[in-house]
C-alpha cells in the first residue's frame, strides 16, 4: 500500500479532479475500484488528486507534452521515453510508454526491441 492517501470519488471537491476522474474512470470510485482501460492501478492520479493545483500543473505538462504543434515526431518522443523506463529499471515507465508507442501505431515487433535497439534489425541508422 502506497504512503499517500488517495482521494475517493466521493470526496471530490476541485472541479479539475472531477473532470480529470470522469475522463480517466468513467463513472466509477477508482479508489473503491480501481483500474484503467489500459490497464494500469490508477493510484497516480487519485494521490495527486489530494493536491489539486499540482495534479493541474502535471495535467498542463502533458497537454504541453502532447501538443501537436512540438517539433519532435511523437514516435521518437515515445521511443526516448520508453529506452528510459527500461534503462532505468521503470516498469510503470517503460510500461507507460509501450501503450503510448501502440497508440502512435508502433509495431509490436519494434516496441519489443526497444530494449536492445541497438542490436535490432526493426532500428535503422539516423
């Protein structure tokens, strides 16, 4: 069990947790149930969910980090993010960021060889 507390559906007060909650669980208490639909435990946002303000900066991160308009391609941002999550020994990263590699439609194959890139035929030379 994690040292922080996380915070219930029902204990809910800031707007931008309640709109963070329904998009990431639905309708359901993710404290009580927990779980997303890519499958990881949730507990992330439902502790940063007792301080508002800084769930909001970490939400301003990713909208950042997302924003179509940044010049790196999507695909190598995922690839760096993820040859960190496994370099550093990061399952919720290099987990994390295999979804996120599937979802910019990243063969399996590929995502499978990011942890030995450099010995892959699915890389190829800069």
């Amino acid at each position: 069990m994690g040292r922080l507390r996380q915070v219930p559906l029902d204990e809910v007060t800031d707007p931008r947790v309640a709109a963070t909650y329904s998009y990431i669980f639905g309708d359901k208490d993710p404290v009580a149930e927990p779980g997303t639909a890519t499958g990881s435990p949730g507990d992330w946002w439902t502790t940063f969910a007792a301080s508002p303000d800084v769930l909001a900066h970490n939400l301003s991160g990713f909208a950042l980090y997302r924003d179509p308009g940044r010049k790196l391609d999507p695909v190598l941002r995922e690839l760096g993010q993820t040859r960190a999550g496994w370099l550093r020994q990061s399952n919720f990263v290099y987990s994390q960021h295999r979804k996120s590699c599937r979802g910019l439609g990243m063969s399996e194959a590929k995502i499978d060889a990011i942890c030995a890139w450099e010995l892959s035929e699915e890389f190829t030379p800069a």
